[in-house]
C-alpha cells in the first residue's frame, strides 16, 4: 500500500469515528431508545454517502478481496478508533457531557459485566446487520430503499442490543469506561462483528448461479 493509499484510507476512517459519534451523541441524549435508534443512522447514512471507511461496513468484503485486504482493515479499524476516541473527549468538553456520560457509563457496566460469549453472539448479528446496510446502501437504485436499507438495520441492532466495536469506541470513551477489560471486550466485539459481516458473502458464494 502507497503512502496516499494508506492516510487517504486512515482519514476517510478517522471521519467516519467522527460520523459515529453524531449518532452516538443523539442516541444518548434521547430519552425515548426508538427515536434514538432511528437518528443514530444519520451517523451510517453520512459515512455511506460520504465514501467514509467504517470497519463493520467493510469486513464482508473481506471474502472478495486478496488477503492484503486485511491491512486495510486493521487501518480501518485504527482510524475507526481515533476517530470515535477524538469525538468523545471533545465532547467531554461541552455542557451536554454530564447527562450523556452517565447514560453512557450505564450502558456499558451492563456490556462488561455481560459474559464474552453473550458479547461474541451480539456481536456477530450487528455484523450481519451492517453489511446488509452497506451492501443494500451499495446495490439497492431505488433512493427510498436505500435510506431504509441504511436506517432499518442500524435500528434493528440498536433496539435489539447487539453490539458494535466502532459505537463502543465511542461509548467507552464519552463513559469512561477504558479499561485492560474493555479492551479485551472491543476484542472479542471486533471479531464477532467480522464473523456476523462475512457470514452472509461467504454464505451467498455457495448460492446457485441463475
């Protein structure tokens, strides 16, 4: 990979960490979780528009690219990081900080005293879920389908408690909740998303050809 390869890669990713955190803010800071869920895809619609980089949004095509994709990936996944990282200490800054890290630390007591495997599992079907956004995002012509192809999976996953590593990112900060055990937890988040996004291509490649 050139260097103009790698830093565009990494600040289109760092934005989209960014993209996150607009979405997170507004879903902390309703008091009703299904208005919440539907304006966080604001955050989803923006990178997919956009041409961001977010790491649940690209796995899937892991399964379709070279094995160097995965540098992609793991840069994705850094730029996912500063990103989401630099938007929720910007946001402990600004007078609406106190009410949502609180909303914030709550939600993610309940992740880490959650069990791995129950993490692992959540996990995965966030990953299954974003790609069928990106990819609906990406092949659905229709305009109308394509923002219910973005809105409808991000609040699916939202209201059913699955779990995402980049919106965690955000939680863990804007929370305070870093930690060795939060990092382990972003881990095993990390891999369940990628297994949940490559099921559904891996899957498909065994369809029969019409």
């Amino acid at each position: 990979m050139n260097k103009r390869k790698f830093f565009d890669l990494l600040l289109k990713a760092i934005l989209t960490g960014f993209a996150i955190g607009i979405g997170g803010v507004v879903y902390l800071s309703c008091e009703n979780k299904t208005v919440g869920a539907f304006l966080f895809g604001t955050g989803l619609f923006v990178i997919l528009t956009f041409g961001f980089a977010l790491f649940t949004g690209k796995v899937g095509y892991a399964v379709d690219n070279k094995p160097f994709y995965i540098l992609d990936l793991i840069i994705i996944w850094i730029g996912n990081f500063i990103g989401t990282f630099c938007m929720g200490g910007l946001i402990l800054y600004t007078r609406i900080s106190p009410s949502i890290s609180e909303t914030a630390e709550s939600l993610c007591k309940v992740k880490l005293d959650d069990s791995q495997l129950s993490i692992a599992i959540l996990a995965f079907f966030c990953g299954m879920l974003m790609f069928i956004a990106a990819d609906g995002y990406k092949n659905i012509e229709n305009p109308v389908a394509k923002v219910f192809a973005v809105f409808l999976p991000v609040m699916v996953s939202i209201l059913s408690g699955y779990e995402h590593c980049v919106v965690n990112m955000f939680y863990f900060t804007v929370g305070g909740m870093w930690s060795l055990k939060a990092l382990l937890y972003l881990l095993v988040m990390t891999l369940g998303n990628a297994a949940g996004g490559i099921f559904i291509p891996l899957v498909r490649k065994g369809f029969a050809k019409e």
